[in-house]
C-alpha cells in the first residue's frame, strides 16, 4: 500500500484530503507542523509527501530542503502562494510538483498519482536494445549473458529468460502460470513447479547484498522487487 504523508496545520484540509486518498486506497498520516513531519518521516517512510508551506514550528520550505539531504521521496507542495518566485523556490529545493489553495481534491489525488507514475518511470532499471542494467546486474538477452558485480555468471537459457522477463517488469507480480504461458509459451506441457526451481537456482546464484531480489508473494506468484 502507498504511504502519503499529510503536513499541514489546518486539519479540515488534511482530513479531506486524507479521506479522498483513502478511498483511492492510500495509507495516510497526517501531522500538523513541520518539526513534527521531520520527527516522523523516517519512522514512517512515506512514498510521497503533501507538504504545506506555512506551517509551525518549521516551515515547509525548510522541511522539503532538510528532506532532500536524506531521501529522494516525491513532494507536492501545497500553499496559499500563488506568486511565481513560491513556485519556483519549492521547485528549485527539490519539490516535485506544486499545487495552489484553494484545489480541488480529486486535482490533488490525480496529481499525487501522475507524480508517483514519473517517479516510478524515472526508477525502472536502463533497459537499452534487449539490455537491463540495474546497480550491480547486467542481462544481455542478445548474446545471453548475465554480468554480476563485474563477474559473468553462466547461466541456463531459460534461467537467464526468468530474471530479463521480471526485471523487465519490476514490482509486477506474476503468477506461475504467467510465467510458464510468457517464458515457456502455450504449448509447454509441465507443472509449475518448473517455475519454482527456476527461480531457486535463481536466488542461490545471486546471494549477497543488492537493491533488487525476486520476491515470493504468497498464494499468488512471484514479481522483480527493487
């Protein structure tokens, strides 16, 4: 579930516009002062932050540059300010998008997923001809090769197919079945537990310390989390 975290001193606004996201199906924390937002955001870690401007304690201009010195978290501030110096100040400290009061919520809530749309865009793995590139892996469907940590790993085809498909698809669950219809095609006649096995000998190969791994979402499948 996607956190949002609410900092804004007026609690009418923070509760309307925790009750439309809720019913987008966000988590929601709302706090009142930017003091308190900076107390909380490491605790809660939200995936994208609504910050208002004038705010006590601190105020959201200070809060949005003491949070881009720890974290690339997406923040939309909210103000009263429509003057264009505002905008561009909260823009140049690191604010990924700006929204002036009084809006409408469901501008906020469209807002708040275009943003976590480009954010998530601008996250996915380089993916160049038929090459993933992520941190410390590298998957050259083209000559088949697997580089880890600046060592080739030889891998099987179909294990090489498995990781470039699901890189390929990062936070994307896919079920057993998907995987067996996408990677073996239709007409392949084994059980999936064959995906199973894949995906051990996957993770044997891979041990060690790295931002991504494949995930077992039980009852369901397996998806390329990073």
């Amino acid at each position: 579930m996607i956190k949002v975290l609410i900092v804004d001193d007026d609690t009418n606004i923070s509760e309307l516009i925790s009750l439309y996201l809720k019913k987008e199906g966000y988590q929601t924390m709302e706090v009142y002062d930017g003091k308190e937002a900076l107390e909380v955001f490491e605790d809660y870690k939200p995936d994208i932050v609504l910050l208002d401007v004038m705010l006590p304690e601190v105020d959201g201009y200070d809060v949005c540059k003491e949070i881009r010195k720890i974290n690339k978290t997406p923040i939309i501030m909210l103000t009263a300010k429509a003057e264009v110096f505002d905008k561009v100040l909260g823009l140049e400290l690191g604010a990924d998008d700006y929204i002036v009061k009084p809006f409408d919520p469901k501008e906020l809530v469209a807002r708040v997923k275009a943003v976590l749309r480009r954010c998530i865009k601008q996250s996915e793995p380089a993916q160049v001809r038929n090459r993933i590139m992520l941190d410390n892996l590298i998957v050259d469907k083209d000559n088949y090769s697997v580089t880890y940590e600046g060592n080739l790993v030889e891998l099987p085809p179909k294990e090489l197919e498995v990781l470039y498909f699901l890189a390929c698809h990062p936070m994307q669950v896919f079920t057993r079945e998907q995987l067996l219809e996408k990677i073996w095609d239709y007409d392949f006649a084994g059980d999936t537990r064959t995906v199973d096995v894949h995906i051990k000998r996957l993770r044997d190969k891979f041990e060690g310390d790295h931002t991504w791994s494949i995930k077992t979402v039980w009852g369901v499948g397996y998806k390329f989390e990073k």
